[in-house]
C-alpha cells in the first residue's frame, strides 16, 4: 500500500531530502513550501500523514496545524512536526494543537519512515 504524504517546509533542501528519504521507501510525496501554501495543497488532497517545519513564513507550523485541525477533512489525519526546535514547551504547545508526534532535525531517514508507518499505517 503506497502512502500518500504532505511535506511542509520552507526549505527546498529539506523538501528533496524529506521527499528523498520518502520515495524509494514507497511513499507518494506531495511538498508545500509554507503554512499557506499547505493548506492550498491540502484542498485537492487527502494525505496519510502530513509532516511540517515549524519556523515558516507566512504561517508558521503551529497556525498550520491548528487550519488543518480545524477542517472536518483533516481534522484526524496524523501530522508529524520535523523541525530543528526541541523545547519542550514548543512540544507541548504542538501536541496540543493536535500534533501526532515531534522529530528533531537533522533527522535519520528510517525514523522518519518508521514514524509515518506507526501513524499513517
């Protein structure tokens, strides 16, 4: 079973590696470059899991899950947050806004895929 994925995150070099971590593994990936941009993305799109920075312009991470977490369509889809922040205020503030999980950048590739594969099935 192929899993579609959304990667938010306002680095290209992060999208090509998150995307290439991501498609030998199976996955089917789909990237935003922004908060905004994502929910643009999420409008034709029903993803396994979405995975999101969050320091972004425009909308942050945080403002990004809370949009996400309040569609009917999304409102349960898992959402991985793979950032460089590891405060544990910033986690709970995360978790709270409906995160499903925290990955800290830089990231080992198989985590990251065992960690869409717990959520996303």
């Amino acid at each position: 079973m192929t899993l579609e994925i959304l990667a938010v995150d306002d680095s290209p070099t992060m999208r090509d590696v998150i995307r290439l971590a991501l498609l030998p593994e199976g996955f089917d990936v789909h990237t935003a470059e922004d908060g905004v941009h994502g929910i643009e993305v999420l409008e034709g799109l029903q993803p396994d899991a979405i995975i999101t920075d969050i320091n972004m312009p425009r909308l942050d991470g945080f403002g990004f899950i809370d949009a996400v977490r309040g569609t009917d369509q999304h409102r349960t889809t898992p959402i991985l947050v793979l950032t460089t922040e590891a405060a544990p205020q910033l986690k709970e503030r995360a978790r709270m806004a409906g995160a499903t999980g925290w990955i800290v950048k830089p990231f080992d590739p198989a985590k990251l895929v065992k960690a869409l594969h717990m959520v996303a099935g």
